[in-house]
C-alpha cells in the first residue's frame, strides 16, 4: 500500500504537525525543522522532543521527514554564504537526529552566475563541511531534483549523480525525486514511454535504490519549461494518469510520498489530494 501524506507546519509545536496530518488521513510526514525562511531558531528542547516522539509513536511511527531550509545555499560562489549555509544545514543535521527522524532532504543550491560544474563541486565539498561538523546526523540526506529555475542546480540528473560522486558521504546520500521538478526541469513523465524512460535514466545515473522519498505535486507549466509552480493533483500539466501510475509503481512502493500542493486556507485541499491519490492505488 502507498504511503502517502504531506508536508504539515509546526506551528504550535513539532507534535502539532503528527496531529495535522492525522486530520487530513495521511500515512507520511514532511516538516521544516525551524522557520524556513531564517538562518537561526530555537533550540529543541526535551520537552519538544518527548512529545513530537510521544505522538509519532502514538500513531505508528510512520515515515518521517525534514525539509531543510530555503536559505541554504551550498553551492554559493560567495565564501561568507556558504559558510553560513554549512553552519546552518549542520544545525538542521542535529535537530533532524534529535527528533528521531532519519531522513532530510536539501535542494542542491545554486550557482549564481559561477560554473554550474564548480558549483556541484561546491555543494559536495561543503555537504561534506556540515555532515562532519554535525555531532548528530539523519541515516539519509536526500538531494532533491529540481526545476532549473534561474540558476538552481540539480536538475538534470547528471547533475545529482555528480555531486553524489564528489562526496566523501556519498553512503548516506539519496534522491527526493518531487514530480513537478522533473517534469519543468523536461523529463516528460506525463505519458508511460516517458515516465519509463526517466526511470531508466535515473537508474543508471544514481540508482532507484537511491530514491528514498517522492513528491507528489502537479505542475502549472510545460515539460522542459524550467519554472517551478505546483499544482493539485490532476490539475495541472502531468495529469492524473501519470499519478496513478506512480502510486501503483512496484519500484516505489515503500517510498513515503508526500504532497506539497497549494495548501489554500486550511487542511481541506491536502485532505482532498491525498484522497484521491489514495484513490488511485489498485485494490484501494
């Protein structure tokens, strides 16, 4: 059966987040570990910690993940920026262990203007920097694919294969393999001879054993059109079919897949999407 679920906010507390996506019928988790959108938060107390795994455990332990930051750039060709991004992503290591949650996932980073080979170069090396300066770490750092939008590296997959080669904790790093990426990024995944073929390529570059997490997301622009905007599921450019094939794909059936669709006003469109994903699922 398809593990599917969603990313929930923290508001409240990390324990809040397990409680949301039970409303919404979920069976995975995707969360930031602090506000996304600063370089510093607080500390996770025990008291975080008892009740996050207190209400995990409540539910089943079923899979969990972190998002890292939007800030974090490894790729920088600024020194100043990427050592704060290696401070940062080494703090995001610690907290994501200190939960009990084994698994985080990093957008590659960006270039900005330098040579897109130096910057892999520089996301590996500095991956590397956070990793070992981490006195705690997750099982599993999951670079994800990304749409190619301005200067994002990460979205072919060479690309990945190549910062996963470069790094000295290559054994502990994966895929998160978000739909709506792929697809700007021009792997057309909309019809099976694509979708096959995408599989394929990313089997013999990385491996589909590497693939330890997918987003679920539909996506308002073209293949190949390198912006990146999620739409509901069956809404937009990849379509429904190419969803049910997804879920009912035996390569992935024991990869939590979690949506990151537009959340509106409240929890009623991620309960809506996972519905219909769970829909899909043969024998469902």
């Amino acid at each position: 059966m398809a593990l599917i679920g969603a990313h929930m906010s923290i508001v409240g507390g990390y324990h809040r987040a397990i409680e949301r996506l039970i409303r919404v019928n979920g069976d995975a988790l995707q969360i930031f570990c602090k506000n996304q959108r600063r370089w510093d938060g607080p500390p996770v107390t025990p008291e975080d910690v008892i009740a996050f795994r207190s209400a995990w455990q409540d539910q089943g332990l079923f899979p969990v993940a972190v998002h890292a930051g939007y800030l974090i750039n490894l790729a920088s060709p600024d020194a100043n920026l990427a050592d704060l991004s290696v401070r940062a992503f080494s703090d995001e290591l610690e907290r994501t262990a200190s939960l009990g949650i084994s698994v985080i996932v990093l957008h590659p980073g960006a270039h900005r203007g330098s040579d897109p080979r130096e910057a892999q170069r520089r996301t590996a090396y500095n991956l590397d920097r956070a990793i070992s300066a981490a006195s705690l770490r997750p099982l599993w750092v999951l670079l994800e694919t990304t749409a190619g939008q301005g200067t994002s590296i990460g979205a072919t997959f060479e690309e990945l294969a190549d910062i996963m080669e470069k790094s000295a904790y290559s054994h502990c790093l994966g895929i998160c393999f978000d739909t709506a990426h792929v697809f700007a990024a021009g792997y057309d995944i909309s019809n099976s001879y694509g979708y096959e073929n995408t599989l394929k390529r990313l089997d013999d570059l990385v491996g589909l054993d590497r693939v330890r997490l997918l987003h679920l997301n539909d996506s308002r622009t073209d293949c190949g059109s390198r912006i990146d905007r999620h739409e509901h599921i069956g809404k937009g450019r990849i379509g429904l079919e190419a969803f049910r094939r997804i879920v009912n794909d035996p390569t992935f059936a024991k990869v939590p897949m979690i949506i990151e669709t537009p959340k509106g006003g409240g929890l009623e469109r991620d309960r809506e999407n996972i519905s219909l994903l769970k829909s899909l699922v043969k024998g469902s």
